[in-house]
C-alpha cells in the first residue's frame, strides 16, 4: 500500500517537492528504498516507521569529483584483519592479536566477478597483513582476471614461503602498495616497532627487483613540509613516482588517539567490504558508526546503498565531502 500511496501523491507534486508517507509493516522500508532506485525519485529519509521522498532525482552528488574518486569506482576488499605488526595509529585495530576475520576466497571471487557490473573500475586488497594468508596468490588472481588491482601490505614478510608467494604473483594489473613513513628509521619506527622501517624498505627493493609496479603509502602523524620534502627525496631516489608516492594523516579511527576526525558525513566513500559486512571507507572499517549494511551480495545493491546515502549526506549539508586517501 505505501508503494501506491507514494505513486498517487507524488504524481500530483511538482518536481522537487517532498512528501511524507508511514511505514507499518517491516518490508516496507526495502520496497520504498527499491522504488526510489528504480523511478528516479529522491529518498531524503527513511526510518523505521516514515519515509520522506522528493519527486524526481536529486543532482549528483559527486559530479565535482574526479573519475577515479567517484565513490563506487574503487572496492576496498579486507582480505583479513590480523597483522605481524602492531601500529599505534592502526585505524581498524589490527595487530598479532587481532582475530583474522578472513574475507575467504570465495566471497573475494563473487565480489569480484559483480564487481564490473557494480560499477567497480579497480580493486584494492588490504588487512591486516594480506601476506599471512597462504591463499593469498589464489586471491590475488581472481581479483586481476576481473580488474586492475592495488595489494596493501607492510612489505615486511618476504623470506621463505613468502617470498616464493610474492613470485607467483602476477605483474599485470597489480600494484603493490607499501608501508613507509619517513625518509629514516627513527619515526616509522617509533609508531610501528623497532625494526620495522628497515624492513618494509628492505621490501620495497626486494618487490621492485622482482618486477612489481610499487607505491609507496605514508601516515604522517604531524604535518611538516620539511618532514615531507625529506620523505619524497628518498622515494624518489629508490624510483618512485611522484604518481606513486601517497601521503596522508593519521585518522582519529581504531587506535589512533589523535588526528584527523573523518565522520560519515565528511569524507567522500569508497565502499569496503569486509568478513562483517559492507563499510563506507576503509578507515572506518571496524567502527559500527561506518557499517552500510551486514549484506555483501549483491554487491550492485551495496554500491547503490553507499550512493542514496552520498546523496542524503550532500543534500543535507553544504561542506563539501574532503577525500581521504587510502591508495
């Protein structure tokens, strides 16, 4: 009855109006939801008990964004959540202790064969430390058969077993993304442990020299352009890309006791899925106040989901969403 109800009463509004229907019964909101993707028309509000609709489609949101930051055209996959290292700031509390929560290769396969269709245009594997997983390769392929693919990692477990894992990589359609936060030892070391730093370095030639493409991803705790400059002299010298070379704050997320505030309304999404459920950005991916929903398939239905709410957010404010970049 809702359904009819909103096609009778918005049929006699003029574009841009608003109108204000009750909800009784607990399919109500997914019908009301369902009808406003599929006619065009603007979901402001929706409850357990009301929905307000708007006739007509509301202007894009993300028209001001680049391509390639539209929110949906990148799907962050967490293969996993436990890690070899234990970093103070790690936005989704990720340490030797954590529990693995593995993604697994079949969901990681699904998601990346609907990934197409859903718009998706790149995948980007993260954890934890994806490298602890010995199905890692078989990970890896299925998501590089479908699309271009970016894998996160600290670059620090490439001996033994693992470095034959890395080999059996593909250098087609995958980038590696790795972990360093300064130019010297001293304050990567002082956020992610001792020893580390000359580690992930030691990782980020080892991956060049096997021929990967690297990025290299740096969380600066205190802005410095000095600290900065420092930092982009050394990946230069190691040949980096300036395209390749990430800079980005700490978020106030997981353990982080200080940084950057990034709420749902104030950063631009880019859909993340996890073992629990699908996210609004990856550095929320452990926070309940960033869950869209516990259904990950279809994932075109979570995409779309990720999108309304875009719009909701937009429509409600007038501070543009700032990007936060992950990769």
């Amino acid at each position: 009855m809702v359904i009819l109800d909103l096609v009778e009463r918005l049929g006699a509004a003029a574009e841009g109006d608003t109108v204000t229907v009750r909800l009784v019964s607990p399919g109500e909101p997914a019908a009301v939801r369902n009808w406003c993707l599929r006619t065009g028309n603007t979901l402001v509000r929706l409850g357990e008990t009301e929905a307000v609709v708007r006739r007509g489609r509301d202007p894009d949101p993300a028209a001001e964004l680049a391509p390639d930051r539209r929110p949906g055209t990148r799907l962050w996959l967490y293969t996993n959540f436990d890690c070899n290292l234990a970093c103070d700031y790690c936005c989704v509390r990720s340490s030797p202790r954590a529990e693995r929560r593995a993604l697994g290769v079949e969901r990681i396969c699904r998601l990346a064969a609907e990934a197409p269709e859903a718009g998706v245009a790149e995948l980007l594997l993260t954890g934890g430390e994806p490298f602890l997983l010995y199905d890692l390769d078989q990970i890896v392929a299925a998501c590089t058969a479908t699309l271009p693919t970016t894998l996160l990692t600290n670059g620090m477990l490439f001996r033994g077993r693992r470095h034959e894992l890395l080999r059996r990589l593909p250098r087609d359609r995958l980038r590696l993304q790795i972990s360093l936060d300064s130019a010297t030892p001293d304050r990567h070391d002082l956020h992610r442990g001792a020893g580390s730093w000359a580690r992930a370095l030691a990782g980020i030639r080892i991956a060049l020299d096997e021929g990967f493409t690297v990025r290299v991803a740096a969380t600066l705790v205190r802005a410095d352009a000095a600290e900065e400059a420092e930092l982009r002299g050394f990946l230069d010298a190691l040949g980096i890309a300036r395209d390749d070379q990430i800079l980005r704050p700490v978020a106030k997320r997981g353990l982080a006791t200080d940084g950057v505030l990034v709420p749902v309304e104030s950063v631009v999404p880019e859909v993340t899925v996890t073992a629990d459920g699908v996210y609004w950005h990856p550095i929320g991916a452990d926070d309940a106040d960033q869950l869209v929903t516990r259904e990950l398939f279809p994932l075109r239905s979570a995409v779309a989901r990720v999108l309304e709410l875009f719009g909701t957010y937009r429509a409600g404010t007038d501070a543009a969403a700032r990007a936060f970049p992950c990769a």
